[in-house]
C-alpha cells in the first residue's frame, strides 16, 4: 500500500509540474518602450514591477528578473502603472522578467 501512495504522489507531483508554463520576456516593452523597473516613479520597484507585469500576461508571479541600467536617454522607459516616461540617464529597464503559472 505505501509503495501504491508513493507512485501516486509522484505522479502528481510530475503531473503538475507538466502542467506549469514558464516564459521568458527579453527586454520587455510596454507601448512600445522598454519597460521600466519602477511601476510608479521611484516606487514599487524590481520585485512588484515584475510581478505587475507577469500578472498583466496572465501569469501567477515572476520567478526570476534581471535589470539593464542607465539606459533611459538611450532607450527610454516606460513605467506600468503611471505610464511615466522615463528619457535620463539614470533609468533603468528590465532586462528580462521570467513568467511562472501553474
């Protein structure tokens, strides 16, 4: 009987893992900019950002992120929720946000 419980946890631990979805975005955009690491200007940076933005696509949570920095007068960034634009130097981007559902 435990040999019977054990194939059948994991077989549901295989099972849901097939199921998850995982997907990378490379420097990811909002409205065409690249998106910036701040939903707001200077708050709710890197880890709510990311998160935001994975919610946006449908996905349960970000599970990796990594940023790109002083880029906005090159590349200027676009926050999520203020829809700010950011042109200076000292603005930074995602570089790329990894998206986990399950």
């Amino acid at each position: 009987m435990q040999l019977k419980l054990t194939l059948i946890g994991a077989f549901l631990c295989v099972s849901s893992f097939a199921l998850a979805s995982v997907e990378e975005y490379k420097k990811p955009r909002t409205e065409g900019l690249r998106l910036d690491r701040c939903l707001t200007w200077g708050n709710e940076c890197d880890e709510p950002a990311a998160y935001s933005w994975c919610f946006e696509k449908g996905y349960s949570k970000a599970i990796y992120w990594e940023l790109e920095h002083n880029i906005g007068a090159s590349q200027p960034t676009k926050m999520l929720s203020s829809k700010q634009i950011c042109n200076k130097p000292g603005c930074d981007a995602f570089k790329v946000i990894v998206c986990y559902k399950n």
